[in-house]
C-alpha cells in the first residue's frame, strides 16, 4: 500500500495498538520516534493522525531480541 492510500489512524487507534497513554504518544511525537500528520483546523478531521506503517516502523525499531 503507497503512502498516499494508506488509512491514517487517530492518536486514540495508534495508542491502543502500542499499548501507551495519549501523553506518551505526543512525547513519542514530539522526540521525533513517531512521525505524525496534523490536519488542518476546522475539517471535518482536525486533530493529529499517524500512518499504520510508522506505527509498525516504531515497533520493529524497538523490538526487543
């Protein structure tokens, strides 16, 4: 799947999906460990999304052997 057809999870999805608080996930973003999307004010989608596939990025980085 491209980049641009991919599904764009909420902070809500992406927190249940690493097991983490909203605050944590905003730290992770603002580090610089999870690259997220802020949508325009005022649309119908306000607020931050993240791709699946950053998700899954920061998984396999912090994948423990």
């Amino acid at each position: 799947m491209t980049s641009a057809t991919q599904r764009l999870l909420t902070v809500a999805e992406a927190c249940a999906q690493l097991g983490i608080k909203t605050r944590k996930f905003y730290e992770l973003c603002a580090s610089g460990e999870i690259a997220s999307i802020k949508m325009p004010p005022g649309t119908h989608q306000s607020g931050r999304r993240v791709e699946q596939s950053e998700i899954d990025a920061f998984i396999e980085r912090n994948r423990q052997a």
